[in-house]
C-alpha cells in the first residue's frame, strides 16, 4: 500500500452499521462547523504541499474533532514523548455536526475533516515541518475508494485522520473496553508516525508497526507495536 493509502475495513466484515449511524445520529452537543464545507467528492480541492520537508524537522500537531476525548490525545502525548522522545502538540477542538457529515452512510468524508483542518489551521496546513493528525469517535469514508465502505485512517504527505468508531468495542456490542481502545488508536497513530514522520515504508509482516493490509480488528489487533 502506498503512502497515500489508508486502513480500511471490508465491506464484508461483520460488524452492525446501525450502532455507527445512530452514534452519528444523535449527535447534539456540538456547534455546526465554524467554516463553510463543500460537497465531498473525489476532486474536491484540498492543497496539500507537495514536498514534504526532511524526516529530522517535522513537528505533529494532534486535532481532536468534535466529542474525540482530548484526555486520550493526552495520553498518547505522554506515549510518544516517554517513548521516542517526540513532543506533540494538541491543539484546540474543532466541532462536528451532522451538517457536514453524509447522513445517509451516517458517516464523514475524509476531504472535508481535511478541508476543516486546512480552514483552522491554514499557516500549519502549507507548512512542510508540520504534521496535522485529526482524530474523531465518528466512522469515516473515503470518497476516493469507491469500493471501500470506510476507513480506520487516511493520509497524505503532511497530514492524516483516524476514525476510533470501529475501534470501539460498543460497536460490536460487547462491553466498552478503554484500555483496548486506547491501544487500537495508538497502533494506528504508531503507524502513521512510522511512515509520515520516520519515513519508513509499509510492511508484509502481519505483525509489524507498519502492516500495510490491515483489514479489519482482527488484523489491527495481531500488529505488534514494533518495526
């Protein structure tokens, strides 16, 4: 899989959308969206630097959208610092709402939680040195993959977003499980790190950091959190 590539879950995977679309349903705590998004579609225009700067300069920005808790950003802060020595910055939230999510598939697009980040954020946006990672509880799709029915994260040279819906144990109807959770984001967030910020490419291995085919849990679950 490519840089440019994602995590994505199988549409023939068994897990129920309707504990997803009722999450995206009831949202009701949050502002509609202080910028103007467009229609997601595959051209919708996103400008993302072309060159990325060298490994050894780029810093990480961590965004919590909507109701992402910013206590597990916090902890992974603590993770990456403690563990590698990274200083991650979290900046400040940017609200969700249904208006700008695909109330059919109950779900958001990929390009627009790009386009918000880029609105918020325009300096960090067109900065080379800078990684934005987003972070939402809310399922995600890619328009771009027509085949794929969403995804775990996407990214692109200078930034990325992670779903946590699919990571989360509710969903499967079992007990919420927040040490599980906390490390299925974390082996995500480990890979995009892995090739966004060290530069490393994506792996055969199944149970490598940077697995390149992750399926689904079952596969998200086997990774090993090394390289």
């Amino acid at each position: 899989m490519s840089l440019a590539g994602a995590s994505a879950l199988a549409a023939s995977c068994n897990i129920p959308v309707a504990p997803l679309r009722r999450r995206f349903a009831e949202m009701r705590d949050w502002p509609e969206a202080g910028v103007d998004v467009p229609d997601a579609h595959p051209g919708m225009a996103i400008q993302i630097p072309a060159a990325a700067a060298p490994v050894g300069d780029r810093r990480v920005a961590l965004i919590p959208f909507g109701n992402f808790p910013v206590s597990l950003l916090q902890v992974l802060q603590f993770y990456y610092r403690d563990r590698f020595g990274l200083a991650l910055e979290i900046r400040d939230r940017l609200p969700l709402s249904t208006n700008v999510g695909d109330a059919q598939r109950g779900q958001f697009a990929v390009p627009r939680l790009y386009y918000m980040m880029q609105q918020a954020y325009p300096a960090e946006w067109a900065n080379p040195k800078l990684l934005l990672f987003g972070f939402t509880s809310y399922d995600l799709y890619q328009p771009l993959k027509r085949d794929w029915s969403f995804v775990f994260t996407w990214r692109d040279a200078n930034a990325a977003v992670l779903s946590a819906a699919r990571m989360d144990e509710t969903v499967l109807g079992r007990a919420s499980n927040p040490v599980l959770l906390e490390t299925r984001v974390r082996k995500m967030t480990t890979k995009n790190l892995a090739l966004l910020l060290y530069g490393l490419e994506t792996s055969s291995d199944p149970k490598s950091a940077v697995y390149g085919d992750v399926g689904g849990i079952e596969e998200l679950d086997a990774m090993m959190e090394r390289f």
